[in-house]
C-alpha cells in the first residue's frame, strides 16, 4: 500500500497507526508529483490524490487530507496564506489573528481515503480544541504547536504514542483500518 505523501511527519505517524500493513510512501517508489489540492473538501482533495496516485502506480493507496478549522477566522485550510507561506508564518498569523478574537475555539479534521481502483473508503477523525496564545511544544509538525487540548497542551507537547492515540489523523487512520478489516 502506498501513502499518497510527501511529509514525513505524516509518513510516520501513517507507518505507526498502519502497523499490520506495510506501507510504502512516494519516495520509495520514486514519485515525484504533488497533487493539485482543488477540490472544496478534505474528502475531496484526499479521493483525488488518491486516484491520481493510483492511476500511476497501479496499487493500493491511502491519501490524506487535513487542515485547521477556526470559526471566528473562517479560516480552513493551511493554504490561507499561499503555498510559499511557511509554518511559522501560519502559526505565528493564526495566534495574532486569534489573540484579537474572543473565540478562539477550532478544530482539526483529517480525511483518509483508501482506494484500490475498483473501491473507495473514506473515515474522518476531528478534534476539539482552541488555539494557544503562544506556540508550544516540540513534537509535532504543521499545528501542533499552536492548537490546544482541553486539558491545557498543545498537541506538540503530547509525547507521540500518546499523539497517534488521539490526533485527527490517528482517530482517521483507526477507523479506516476497521473498515478495511471489514472488507
């Protein structure tokens, strides 16, 4: 099976969570191609990469798409800010945006689609949480430095095994190894 990705943070976690499957990402089968994230949604962007993964590789393929939702922002997705903008800048924007805004409830949704070239299956995982007055923690990547729990931490501060137990993609990623224990 082949992850439909270029980030090695998502990579691993993919590989942790996916345990029972060997899992191959882009670079091992030396594919260079970024798809086009175009679509309206999550569920979109991830059925896309998907299929045009597949479409070259002719095997099984998991892609993801996920991003930060902040109501009072209307802000969804880490292309906000324009491909070229880096993750301090998202971060660093986010929390001055937040800090003049009352609310600053969000959520983190990640979609997952599965595909075979003959069948789809997609999960989502979301969490809760707020974003965090200043940037903490170490062991994360894209947000979660600046995304907070309800008990107080950010996802960066989480150490990992306790992350891949409770992150948008974990969440995600166990409900679509359920569904394809079922098929």
């Amino acid at each position: 099976m082949i992850a439909a990705t270029n980030n090695e943070g998502k990579l691993r976690e993919i590989r942790e969570i996916l345990n029972d499957y060997k899992i191959a990402s882009l670079k091992d089968r030396n594919i260079s191609i970024d798809v086009e994230e175009d679509q309206e949604t999550f569920l979109g962007n991830a059925t896309k990469k998907a299929q045009e993964i597949y479409n070259i590789t002719h095997e099984e393929v998991i892609a993801d798409d996920s991003g930060l939702c902040i109501k009072a922002l209307d802000v969804l997705t880490h292309r906000f800010l324009g491909e070229n903008a880096t993750k301090e800048m998202r971060n660093n924007y986010l929390i001055e945006k937040t800090n003049e805004h009352c609310d600053r409830r969000a959520k983190i949704v990640c979609c997952i689609v599965y595909y075979d070239g003959v069948k789809t299956i997609a999960s989502e995982g979301i969490i809760e949480g707020t974003i965090a007055k200043e940037r903490r923690g170490e062991n994360g990547f894209g947000f979660d430095e600046i995304f907070e729990l309800e008990d107080g931490r950010t996802i960066a501060e989480l150490p990992l095994d306790e992350k891949n137990k409770i992150s948008a993609r974990a969440l995600a990623l166990n409900d679509l190894k359920r569904k394809l224990i079922k098929n």
